[in-house]
C-alpha cells in the first residue's frame, strides 16, 4: 500500500452553482491547515478495489481536528442515504438533467462510486463516474456526477476530497478522460476545462460552455466529437414476486 500525504488549498472559498446539478451543496473552502492522508491501492492491486480515505480538517491554532470525516466504497446498504442525499443538495428536478439520460438504468463504473460519512457513519457526500462512449463508435470515457455534499456542511473539504479521489481511482484503473457537466470556476481547480470538451454533446438541453473535460491520458481527447452514450454495465431487472 502506498501512502500519499498533501496539503489541501489554502483557505479560499471555492463557489458551487448547481445550475446543471453536477455539483450540488453549499460553498466549500478548506483551512489553511487542512491535511489529508490518502491511503491509495498499489499498482498491482485488483480492478475492483478501492481505498478507504481518512480525513480531518486541523485547526491551525489548537491542532485539533475541527472536522473528520471517511471516504469508502458505496455500498447497496448507501443507497437510500445517497438518494435522499441528492434530494435534500438538487431538489426533485434533479432526474431531469440531461446527465440523467446516461446514468438512468445503468450501474457506476466499476470501483467508482464513493461516499463520505461522517463519524457517526452517516452519508454526508457521493460522487459517482459512469462509463460513456464519445459519439457513434468513438472512444471510451467516463461521465463524473452527480457530485452532492449535505447542504449543512460548511467548510469540511467534502467536495474538493471526493473530486480528487475519483480522479485518482479513475487513472488509476486506466481510464483515459472524465467529463462532467458543471460551473469551470470549481472544477478548473480539478483540471477540468471546457476546451477539452471540444466538438461533444449531451443528449438533451445543456449550457455548452458547462460541459468540461479532463484527460488522464494526453490528447485522448484531440478530435473527439459526437453526443456522449451510455456504456455502462446496465442495472438487473427485479423480478416481482409470484402470486400465490
């Protein structure tokens, strides 16, 4: 296992728009003190794994974790929390985004989905990825969103922890581009950018110069163009019950 220690941004409050509702909740920042430990899977470890991620926001005067909070693997157990999660941080008109027509009844790309607890184990932030293909017959990539942090959470770093722990699993297991729909002043910080994005589409009403793009793998992106489809593994139909 190889441990990576780094120093979160300063202390500069970073704005959080949900106009497309692929970033939801209230304006993070993070302390000018903050460091996290991630404890991320070696390269030989297995496609499915994923790190358990242990953070704290440390108060620069006491040295005291102000804020703690753990970063898993989503479990069929979290579905609720996250589902009511995404209510409370997007309202009702969140399944309505054209982001939903490539999530709706399919499952995550495998190893990318994450949640945030609290220390009681309570689900205080999601963030998922979704295996889309760039146009008819292009290449393979991943659809990041959506990324919701509980509405009364300030400060914590949540979001920002998320982001960059699904980058780094995403490279990790070899995918070569994340796009999400989302405001550029947040996820520039991320290395998202609407250039990257170039001649892509979503299929259905969006704001273009929200739709952003980050290469793991350097001009994977160069060309790209089309509307984005869903290619992820598709979700089982429940069967219902015999009548007796």
């Amino acid at each position: 296992m190889e441990i990576v220690d780094f120093i979160v941004e300063g202390a500069a409050h970073w704005p959080i728009s949900p106009l497309e509702g692929e970033m939801a909740g209230r304006p993070e920042g993070v302390g000018s003190a903050a460091a996290t430990s991630l404890e991320l899977c070696g390269a030989g470890a297995s496609r499915a794994a994923t790190p358990s991620v242990a953070f704290g926001d440390i108060s620069p005067s006491r040295g005291e974790i102000a804020s703690a909070f753990v970063i898993t693997a989503e479990t069929a157990a979290d579905v609720p929390a996250r589902e009511a999660l995404l209510d409370r941080a997007m309202g009702p008109k969140r399944r309505r985004k054209s982001s939903e027509k490539l999530r709706r009844g399919r499952r995550p790309s495998e190893g990318l989905a994450f949640v945030a607890r609290d220390a009681s184990g309570a689900v205080t932030g999601t963030v998922r990825l979704w295996d889309v293909v760039l146009g008819e017959g292009g290449r393979s990539a991943l659809l990041l969103g959506p990324l919701a942090v509980d509405p009364t959470i300030k400060n914590a770093g949540i979001g920002s922890a998320l982001m960059r722990l699904a980058i780094t699993e995403a490279a990790r297991l070899g995918h070569a581009a994340i796009l999400l729909v989302g405001d550029a002043p947040y996820y520039e910080r991320f290395g998202f950018s609407a250039e990257k994005s170039g001649s892509l589409a979503m299929p259905g009403p969006y704001e273009r110069h929200r739709l952003l793009a980050l290469e793991l793998v350097e001009g994977v992106l160069a060309g790209a163009q089309g509307t984005l489809k869903a290619a992820g593994r598709k979700l089982k139909a429940q069967r219902l019950p015999l009548a007796a």
